[in-house]
C-alpha cells in the first residue's frame, strides 16, 4: 500500500537542493506528489510518445545536480509544477490549472537535441536541449507552459493576430510570477525568460519583459506590425505592459524599461500587477483579445480591484499608453 507526502529531497540542475512531496511504493519511492493534485514526473526515455515512465527512487534523495543522472532534470520540473500550483492557488485562488485541484504529468527527456518545452492541453513535456544550452526545465519556463493552461481554461486565447501576443505575454507574466513567488536562492526571480537556459549559446535569455526589443525581434511598442508577428514577438507589447505597470520605467533593479512615448511611468508593484491581469483574463479577456481589448480590459479589472480613481487605475493607463496602446 502507498504512504503518501512522504518528504523527499532532489538536486536538481538549475534549482539547487530542493523538497519533493513523494509517494512511497512497494521497494521504495515514485516521484507522485500528493500535495499538488498527485502531478507525477515520469521519463520518455528520450523518445516523443509512447511510454512515460514514473520515476522512481530507492531512497527518496532524487538526482545529483547533474544530468548524468536521469532525475535531474525531473527534480527541477516536479518542483516547477509544484511551484505553479501554489501560486496560483495562493494568490489567485485557482486551485490547479483546470480548476479541479488535480496535478498534471510532467514528463522529462523528450525526444534527442529537443530544444524546446511545451504544453499540450493535458499535461507538460520538456527536452534535454541540444548543444551548450541546457534542458528547458528552469522555473520560469515551467510556469509559461502551464499558464498556457491557465489561460487556454479561462478565456481560450488564441494564437495569431494581437491575441496570440497576449497568450505569450500572459505565460511569459505568470511564468515570472511563479520565479519570484518560488523565491528559489539558485534561480531568484527577475524578467529574464529562461535566463538559465543558455539557449542561444552566448547567455542571453529567450526574452526581456523590460526590454523586450533587445532580443532582436520582439516588440517594445504596439505597432500595426504587431499582430502579423510571430506571437513570441508581438508578446513584448503585453511583457513590456507588465514591467512597466508593475516595476515602472525607472527601475534599476531588472533593467531600464523605456516607454514608446517619453512618459514616466510609476510602478504598483508586481503582486497588484499580476492580480489586475489575472482577474482581466478570467472575466473580461476573449479568445479574439486586441490589445486595445486588453486595455480596456485591465481597466475594467483595477476598476473591480482598486477602485476607478485609484493610483492602480491610473499606473495601467500610464502603462499601457507607454507601450503605445492608447485610449
Ligand atoms: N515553448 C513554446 C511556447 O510555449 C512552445 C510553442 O511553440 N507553443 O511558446
Ligand atoms: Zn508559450
Ligand atoms: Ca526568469
């Protein structure tokens, strides 16, 4: 019979040393945490279907560190999700991705050279990475995935035009949510998307919320270019928002965020931030979301949060015309 929340240990590659919630089973202990919805993290073994494996440890200290053995990556992601789930049930009040309370499978060594991590609807999938840079198993990157998810279950956003910006943006926001609320020494939150990664081989991240023209294709300010974009690309409207009404254009702190308009903008903080595009998303935004949509959207949501002349209201207009998404 199993014995569950069974405290584990793992190193993982990016997270240091960490605690697992476990499961024991007959001969030992399987990677199923009872604490988040019975998510489990299980091996493909390298290939891109068929059997996921469980992973399973004789003494529940799971990996070393290091991808020479195969838990590694599997510590960092079963924290990932672990740490998703909490931030959304501790400051949004959502309970799991779909709302049930149920974990999802993480599923680790997809495929070969595999550079990239997804979300399928149902459940999560990383690969080891190809090269110099690393399996897409950092925090940030686990926390977009399944804030695909999120967002796919409360309004359906879709994946081309402004909206498919709005998506990426909203995985890129929530992903750096789940960094931060994670407070995780090895991996501190910032608004670097993937920072730990190495993708391109010179350490720059995937993307820059504060900035987020200096990946050299995303956009810093909403332009009719915008929506014919790659939605990696036109998301940079939505991150660009996100920093400036959370950090405001002055920080020093993650980085100098320009407006598109030479205004000042005034940071509220990240929390009110997040709390104020959270509850746009689940009442307002739609599948066909524009940005202007979104404007209107988050207003009427610091409405509902804040109050119609509070200083929340005021810093999302402020922000949202900094990154040229005007009234
Ligand atoms: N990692 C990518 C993303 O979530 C997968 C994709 O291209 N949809 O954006
Ligand atoms: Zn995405
Ligand atoms: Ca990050």
């Amino acid at each position: 019979d199993e014995v569950e929340n069974v405290a584990g240990t793992g190193q993982g590659l990016f997270v240091g040393t960490v605690d697992l919630d476990t499961t024991q089973a007959s001969g030992g202990y399987e990677m199923v945490d009872p604490s988040h919805g019975d998510g489990y993290t299980c091996d493909l073994n390298n290939s891109t279907s068929g059997t996921c494996t469980t992973l399973t440890d004789s003494d529940n200290k799971w990996g070393n560190g290091s991808n020479s053995d195969r838990a590694t990556a599997g510590v960092d992601v079963a924290y990932g999700a672990a740490m998703t789930f909490d931030y959304y049930k501790q400051k949004q009040g959502r309970n799991g991705i779909f709302g049930d309370g149920k974990g999802v499978p993480s599923r680790v060594h997809y495929g070969n050279n595999y550079v990239n991590a997804f979300w399928d609807g149902q459940q999560m999938t990383y690969g080891d990475g190809a090269g110099n840079n690393a399996p897409l198993v950092e925090i940030d990157v686990a926390g977009h995935e399944m804030s695909h998810g999120v967002s796919e279950a409360l309004a359906d956003l879709g994946y081309s035009g402004d909206v498919g910006g709005i998506n990426e943006a909203n995985s890129d926001i929530f992903g750096t949510m789940v960094e931060f609320y994670a407070n995780n020494s090895e991996d501190p939150g910032d608004y670097d998307i993937g920072e730990k990664i190495d993708i391109n081989g010179d350490g720059t991240p995937l993307r820059y919320m504060y900035h987020p023209s200096l990946d050299g294709a995303s956009y810093d300010c909403w332009s009719s270019a915008v929506p014919q974009s790659d939605p990696h690309y036109s998301s940079g409207v939505g991150n660009h928002l996100f920093f400036l009404l959370a950090e405001g254009s002055g920080d020093t702190q993650y980085g100098n965020s320009p407006t598109c308009n030479n205004s000042t903008v005034t940071g509220i903080g990240r929390d009110k931030a997040a709390n104020i595009w959270y509850h746009a998303l689940d009442a307002y935004m739609v599948s066909t979301e524009t940005y202007a949509q979104a404007r209107q959207d988050t207003l009427k949501a610091a409405t509902d949060l804040y109050g119609q002349c509070s200083a929340e209201y005021q810093a999302t207009q402020s922000a949202w015309s900094a990154v040229s998404v005007d009234g």
